[in-house]
C-alpha cells in the first residue's frame, strides 16, 4: 500500500511537524491584543481568606431565641433547596453539636460538650477534595477560596469521600421544587452535581461581605484575609485561643472557632 | 470470528440470551428513569455517597485483574498447563473491565459530562489514573486476546509483536487494583480505608475471587460444551485460589489487630458499626459475619490437597470464596467507610430496588459479554482441534 | 455488478425519501424565527457587541465568560467600544432580553438547540423552566 521508501516518508513527516507548528506561532502573533476580562475595581481581595467564629457570642444567641440567621441568609442567598431528611439534605452551613463538629477530640469533662457550633466548608489551605477532583471543577483559588465550577462537575463525589468535615451536598434529584423563593440573581444548581460553601465569591466580587457574616447581628463570625496582620480576623484571634477541626489531618482549615 | 457467536444452533444459547437481553431491557429502562429524575430512586445520601454502584466497580476490578494469574505463570515461567485457557482469563477481564465502566457511568450524577475527565486532565487526581489505567487494560485484552485467538484459528504461531503487549498486561493488571485501592486509600477522613494495606488487601481477595471464578467457569464449560480445561490447569487455579482467600483473611486480622489494639475511635467505630452496629444500626452485621463464616469455610473445604481434587468440593469452595469476598468488596467496604460520617453521625445505607435492578442489568451485560467471548473462543478451539 | 437495475432503482427510492425535507421546500422556506425585542432592549439600541456578531458567537460568549468568572475571578467585560459589562448571564443579558419564550426560545426552538443553561441559570421575574429532563 504505502510505496514510499524511507526518506520521503520522513520528509513528509517533517512537513507536517512544521505545519502543526505554526499554529501556536500564528496565534500567539496574532493575540497580541488587550484581553476584554478583568476584574471589578471594588472587587475584594486577600491572600487568603479566613473566617472567625466567636462560639460564645453565637452560643449565647442560639440558647436565647435559637437564632439560625446565618443560615438562613446563605441558603436563601444561593437558592440552597430545602429537603426535608438527612438522605438528601443540602446544607451549606449548619449546626450541629460540639462532639460532631470535633468527633477526635471529645472530652466528657469539658464544658463545650452538648453545646451548638456552626460549621462549614472549611476552605482547607491543603484541600482533600481538590486533589481528588478529576475535572478539576472543585479548585483553589489564589485566594484561598475553595471553589466549584458547576459547569464542569460530572457528580462523581469524589470530593464528597474526601472531605474530612462532611461539608459537601449533592443534588440527588432537581433541586428547583425545594426552592420556596428563587433569588434570580444567583444561579440554582441542577440535579448530579455536588455543592458547597463558596464564601460568597460573588459577593466577595462586588466588595461585600458573605451572606452570614453580614446576616449575623451579634457579629459573631468575623471574614478577612488570614494572612494580613491587620485583618478583622487576625485582630479578632489575637491573643486569644482559637481552634480548628481536625488539625491532625493537615488540611489546614481556613475556619477558625474561639472558644 | 464474530460469527461464531451469531450463527448459533443451540437452542439453550439463544435462551440464555434472550433472558440476559431481556434483563439488561429492563435495567436499561430503569437506569433511564434514573437518568431523568437522578440519584434519589438509589439508597445514597449526603453521607454515604457512594453505594452499591461504586461497591460492585471495586469488586469487578479485582476480577478483571485476575487475569494475571493464568498469563503470568504460562507467558514468564512457561506453565504449559494453562496454555489453553489464558484466553479464557483475558475475555473474562474484558466482560469485568466493560461492568466496572458501566457502573462508573449508572453512579455518576451527570454522566452525560463524563467526557470531561479526557477534556480537563487532572494527574493529581487518582480517579484520572483509574480511568486510564482500566482503558489500557480493556484494549490491552481485547487485543492480545483476539489476536492470539485469531493466531490459534490459522493455527499459526501469534505474531512477534504481540508479545511485548502480552508481557505489559502482568503489571498493568496488578496496577488497576491497585489504583483503585489508592482511590479508598489516599482519604484522609475516613479512618476505615486510609489503610497501607488496602491495595494488599484488594490484590488478595481479587487473586482469590477472579480465579475462583474462572474455576467455576471452567467446570460449566465442560458440562456445556466438550471443552475440557484440563485436570491439572483446574486443580492449580484451585491452589491458587486457597492461597489467596487465606491471604486474605489473615491480611483482614491484621487490620483487625490494628485497629482493635490501638483502639483510635476514628478507626475501630467503622469495623464496630459493621460487625457489632452502632447506635442501634446494624443492617450489616448478619452480612458480615456471613461472610467471615464463609471464608472460613471455604478455606475448610479447600485446604486439604486431595479435598480439591474432588471437583465437586473444589466448586462449593470457589463458590464459597466469590460469595465471601463479594460480601467484603462488593457490600461492607463503601458501607463500612461511609458510615459513621466525619462528624461520627450514623445514617445507614441500604440499596433500593431500583438501584438493584440496575446494578443486575449491568452483571446481565457483563455475562453476556462473556457468553459470546467464550462462544468464539471454544467455537475456535473445537474448529482447531477437529 | 449483479442486479444492477433492482439496486440502482433501490437507490434512487432511498436517497429520494431522505432528501425529502430538501426537495419538497424548494423555493418555499419555512418562516424565519421572529424574534421580539423588549423595550429595555430597543432602548440600549446596541447589545454588548454588535447584533450580527451577537447572533454569531453568544455561545462562545458566553462559554467564555462562564470560565472567566467562575474559575478566574473575572466579571468585567469591555467590548471594543470600551464599554463595561458585568459579565452575567441572568443579570446582564436577561436584564435586557427578559422575554425568553418571544426571544431566546424563538431562535433555539427553530434550530432545536436546547441548551441546558436554564437548568440553573433563572430567568428575571421568575419564569421557572428547565427543558432538559
């Protein structure tokens, strides 16, 4: 079939190396040009964005009139259904007791037992659920944010098996009937894809705060970025103790909780 | 050869096709139904979010590398006796290689972008290197399995060519289980698979399942059709398999030791929940020491060499180690490592019909696979040796 | 060739029956998609670029725009006129072309092109629609 000997065949080889070739160079001449994306000049941004817990303040709220404003702010937010059950339950941040959200670390003498913590995504430093994503639709900003892409997510809940802090929902069926009041100008999410916690990145965009900081009247969740010393979280942590969920796996949690 | 699957006058062929067709039917509607209205007909929940699906994919996996033990003696060490049947071994890693891609694709949320994983490459992911390592090994047989099969039909010598690819199947079967161990193994809050000896574990119930397997296999296909493995190439396949299942269990007690010993919440409450229930849910209990029972006794009825040479015991114990080992693969391990969840909540998980049915349409597919391969490959065997 | 005149008059039946949709509307093509602008939209005169590369490429438009806010953190989009968008598909181009079912649909419905955005993306006013299964 192929009559050619050797050496035309390498030379035709050749030419179509350089063909392949010369795409790249053509595009990179030609796309020279201003690039129309940017970001919005009040747009917030941080090296590494953190989140404060006072549990006192927030303890002493709930055992007075079992506030759940923070919750209640980002589901509405970010049009999270409301499904009834722990089988499908979507929850971005919730309540749950102290021995839940520090299962390694429970001591039946401390006064902390029994009492209610807010937990979330954490925004992990070294994230789990990153490195197992196989689309890369879970990802690390450069500011620290763990983000989705919804666009991308194949609902293989991976990162779900990886999060150590069971901070991850998944859409089992189409969450739009659960949804009392869509707020249209933030997306619903469709049914086989896996959701969290974003730290309202879109809000963060706009130079506001997340949905629950602001929600809270006691101002007991302080945001900013971990990493610039005169941040209202670093503030909020000096010289005070503070600690964080399952520090022994080295994820290296964004959240912080001052007990 | 195709057609050696298609003209066929057997009348008790084309029944069991029909019924493995009309199963597959209704798997399909159902998994369609699944399809349009999502995950939530199946028994997954915000906690244990991976189920019978994945639980199957693993197991299969472990079968579909088993493979290895009929090429590996007869290729390196030149083990005639299994010349015969390595291609036996290769079709059926082919029919156990397509169930676990089908099972990815009934358990995926969104299947229809399941082209994302070529299009967005992730190396640090372990689910990219699974997907790829279970696509080569699924070319990889169906190559050297049809070009050797075609080289015995021309009675001819196979190809030259064909022997490095022959040669990479060795290691690449032990990869595959091994790459989906380190999909359990690499999670760092869940205590009951982040375990070094997963992949160990997994290679030792696969060598002791997929052989087991073909064992039986093996004994069906001489009471079906006139091809005879042959004493010898059975009775080491039953070695085989003893060696394995006891492996196995002795690598389960030292995960026992481990976890029992040092007694870390976080490790011990899964093997407890499993064995024992915990708060009151303990839907896994009777399954599990079922299969712990069974590996005992199968190890009974197989230890002794000449208990193994009566086929009849030789098959109870085979069928004894599928059973066993498909309770520990196939239903407590994603169970088990799920619940309870990282906040030391227990939801428990049970599958759903629907999720059934689906999951036995993909095991009709997987068999029917296997019924047209193993019609070629004896078909062509007969031919020869006529 | 054996059976030449069966075959041949075999073939011309079977490429007849399928150019059907193409020789029964010669010279008589169906109505072209009408499309309704609101007045948000007559009033801006000019989308975000212009109309006939609008019809073009929206969808890498969009494509594009959905990767640079998500995964890069973008929002702002200056067309060549140096005016600034936030690029949203709900806020920015429905805020405008808020008649989905006379605009959007029109188009797509003539094309049979389903895309599946409004799975998630919501419509201005609450129109609540995922045509997708």
């Amino acid at each position: 079939m192929m009559d050619k000997d050797r050496r035309s065949f390498l030379k035709l080889a050749g030419f179509c190396a350089l063909g392949v070739g010369a795409k790249p160079v053509t595009d990179a001449l030609a796309g020279s040009g201003q690039s129309p994306y940017s970001s919005k000049p009040r747009a917030l941004e941080a090296k590494r964005w953190g989140m404060v817990v006072d549990v006192k303040k927030c303890q002493e709220k709930i055992a007075k009139d079992q506030c759940r404003d923070c919750i209640a702010a980002c589901h509405i937010t970010h049009n999270v259904p409301e499904i009834e059950g722990a089988k499908e339950e979507i929850k971005w941040i919730w309540q749950t007791p102290y021995e839940h959200a520090f299962p390694g670390q429970v001591d039946e003498f401390a006064q902390l037992t029994g009492t209610p913590f807010m937990v979330l995504c954490n925004h992990c430093d070294n994230p789990p659920c990153v490195r197992v994503c196989p689309t890369k639709a879970t990802f690390k900003r450069e500011d620290g944010v763990v983000m989705m892409d919804f666009h991308r997510c194949i609902g293989c809940r991976y990162c779900m098996a990886a999060c150590p802090f069971g901070a991850r929902s998944f859409n089992f069926q189409d969450p739009r009937p659960f949804i009392k009041e869509v707020r249209t100008e933030f997306p619903t999410r469709m049914r086989g894809v896996v959701e969290k916690c974003n730290f309202c990145a879109e809000r963060l965009a706009e130079g506001l705060q997340p949905a629950c900081v602001e929600a809270c009247k006691e101002k007991a969740l302080i945001f900013g970025d971990l990493e610039d010393p005169d941040s209202d979280v670093r503030r909020a942590l000096r010289g005070k103790y503070a600690i964080r969920r399952k520090t022994y796996l080295g994820t290296r949690p964004s959240v912080l909780y001052l007990v | 050869m195709l057609e050696k699957a298609i003209f066929v006058q057997s009348r008790r062929y084309w029944a069991w096709v029909l019924a493995l067709l009309v199963v597959i039917g209704a798997a399909f509607a159902t998994w369609y139904w699944q399809y349009s209205v999502g995950l939530t007909i199946t028994g997954m929940s915000r906690d244990v979010s991976w189920g019978f699906y994945i639980a199957q994919f693993t197991f299969l996996v472990g079968v579909a590398a088993s493979a290895v033990m009929l090429v590996l003696p007869y290729y390196l060490h030149n083990y005639k006796v299994f010349g015969r049947i390595t291609i036996l071994g290769e079709f059926l890693a082919v029919a156990a290689v397509t169930m676990c891609m089908l099972f990815i694709v009934t358990d995926l949320g969104r299947p229809d972008r399941g082209l994302n994983v070529m299009l967005h490459p992730t190396p640090n992911s372990v689910l990219f290197w699974d997907f790829v390592v279970l696509s080569g090994y699924l070319l990889l047989n169906i190559l050297v399995g049809w070009v050797v099969l075609t080289a015995e039909r021309k009675e001819v010598a196979p190809p030259k060519w064909i022997k490095p690819f022959i040669y990479l199947s060795i290691p690449w079967a032990v990869s595959i289980h091994t790459v989906t161990a380190f999909l359990y193994a690499g999670l760092p809050g869940r205590g009951y698979w982040l375990t070094a000896i997963m992949a160990a574990r997994f290679l030792s119930s696969a060598f002791a399942a997929g052989p087991a397997f073909l064992v039986i296999l093996c004994l069906v296909l001489r009471k079906l059709t006139r091809f005879d493995a042959g004493k010898e190439a059975i009775q080491t396949l039953g070695t085989i398999v003893t060696y394995a299942i006891m492996l196995n269990v002795f690598f389960f007690f030292l995960e026992v030791f481990t976890v029992g010993y040092s007694q870390i919440p976080e490790h011990l409450d899964h093997f407890k929940y499993l064995f024992f229930g915990l708060h009151g849910h303990d839907a896994y209990v009777p399954w599990m020491w079922s299969s712990f029972i069974l590996a005992f006794a199968a190890i009974g009825a197989l230890l002794s060499r000449k208990a193994r040479r009566r086929e009849g015991v030789l098959a109870l114990g085979c069928g004894l180690v599928f059973v066993a080992t498909w309770i520990d693969k196939g239903l407590g391990m994603i169970a088990g490592g799920f619940t309870p969840n990282p906040l030391h909540e227990v939801y428990e998980y049970v599958p759903t019909p629907p999720e059934l049915l689906i999951s036995l349409g993909v095991w009709a597919m997987g068999l029917l696979i296997l019924t047209v391969l193993y019609r070629i490959a004896v078909s062509v065997k007969r031919e020869v040796e006529a | 060739m054996y059976n030449s005149v069966k075959i041949i008059i075999g073939l011309i039946i079977f490429v007849g029956l399928m150019a059907y949709p193409i020789w029964s509307s010669v010279g008589r093509p169906g109505p072209a998609p009408e499309l309704v602008l609101t007045e948000k939209a007559k009033a801006a005169k000019v989308c975000i670029e212009e109309t006939p590369w609008m019809k073009e490429s929206h969808m890498q438009l969009l494509d594009d725009w959905r990767n640079k806010v998500v995964r890069e953190k973008e929002r702002l989009y200056t067309n060549n006129e140096g005016r600034a968008y936030n690029m949203s598909l709900t806020n920015t181009c429905l805020d405008c072309h808020s008649n989905k079912e006379t605009f959007c649909d029109r188009c797509h419905d003539y094309t049979s092109v389903r895309p599946y955005c409004w799975d998630c993306h919501n419509v201005p006013k609450g129109t609540n629609d995922g045509q997708r299964p």
